[in-house]
C-alpha cells in the first residue's frame, strides 16, 4: 500500500511519525529490521496512526483494526519461527 500522507489533507497535522508498508518493505530490502521485533514496532505504529486518523471514520477504522488484527497474528507466527531458528542455531 502506498503512502497517504502527501494524499490525504491535513494527515501529517495530525500524524507525526508516519509508517506505511512501502517504508516498511525498503526497511526490510535496506536490513534495517534485526529481527521480528523491529517490524511489529513499526507495524503497530502504522496500525495506530491508522486508528488516530481515522477515529471518525468507522469504515477505515475497522478496515485498520481488521487488517491489525490479521498483521498481528503473522507477526506473532513468525516470533515464534524466529525463536525456533534462534534455539536450533545456539546449538548448531
């Protein structure tokens, strides 16, 4: 998905960090992301600003909080396939 804030009038008065899944996926290509941790931070940031900006707006708000929901159990999925891996290769 892209980026709304230059899209969408007064985003940026009102969010001030903002995150979207384009800056997340050059984050992933760039190696910025250490683990599982890092990415579900900046999901729920993005997550969060969906919220705040769209408290008045029901559609976009359960859209955000469907899609946090679905996001949440895929990050928490691979947690635990990264503590798997991290276990296996201690002992490697």
């Amino acid at each position: 998905l892209k980026p709304v804030e230059n899209e969408v009038q007064g985003y940026r008065k009102i969010i001030k960090k903002p995150m979207d899944f384009e800056r997340m996926r050059t984050k992933l290509q760039n190696g910025d992301y250490k683990g599982i941790a890092d990415m579900r931070v900046d999901f729920e940031l993005m997550m969060d600003n969906c919220a705040l900006f769209n408290k008045d707006n029901v559609y976009f708000w359960r859209y955000g909080h469907q899609m946090r929901s679905i996001g949440s159990k895929i990050l928490r999925t691979a947690e635990q396939e990264e503590m798997i891996v991290s276990s296996v290769s201690f002992f490697i």
